[in-house]
C-alpha cells in the first residue's frame, strides 16, 4: 500500500483527472483537423470573387463557374 498525505492525494487524483481532459482535447483536435483536411481536400477558392467550388482535381486549370474567370486547382487549407 502507498502512503500519502491527503493534500498529496487530491493533488495527484486532480492532476491525472485534468491529464485525462488534457489528452482527449488534443486527440479529439487532432481527428478534427484531419476530417476538414479530408473534406476540403477537393474544394478550390477563386481568387478573383472568393467563390469556394468542388474541383476536378485531374484538371488543372478550371473556370470559376461564379464569375467565369479561369483558375488553378489550390486546394483550401483548413484554419
Ligand atoms: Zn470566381
């Protein structure tokens, strides 16, 4: 058995319990940001109006169909 003072106690029960939220935030962050990569992945931005369309991705150059202007495929970073 492990002796322990009370305060030491609560202090190590309250440092594993806020490790615990700790460690899930950052996993549960680090799916979020891989799903918007996943799901902006096809998406493009026209640099002309702001215009967010899905992209062919095997055509390089496409036409904007907002404002028509032709743009290259840059695919939208997630912030
Ligand atoms: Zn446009």
């Amino acid at each position: 058995m492990i002796r322990m003072p009370l305060p030491w106690l609560v202090f190590t029960a309250l440092f594993i319990f806020l490790a615990g939220i700790l460690f899930t935030w950052i996993c549960y962050e680090i799916s979020r940001r891989r799903r918007e990569a996943r799901q902006f992945h096809s998406w493009t931005r026209c640099p002309i109006c702001a215009f967010q369309y899905k992209a062919n991705l095997e055509v390089r150059i496409q036409k904007c169909p907002q404002c028509g202007s032709k743009n290259e495929n840059i695919p939208i970073k997630p912030i």
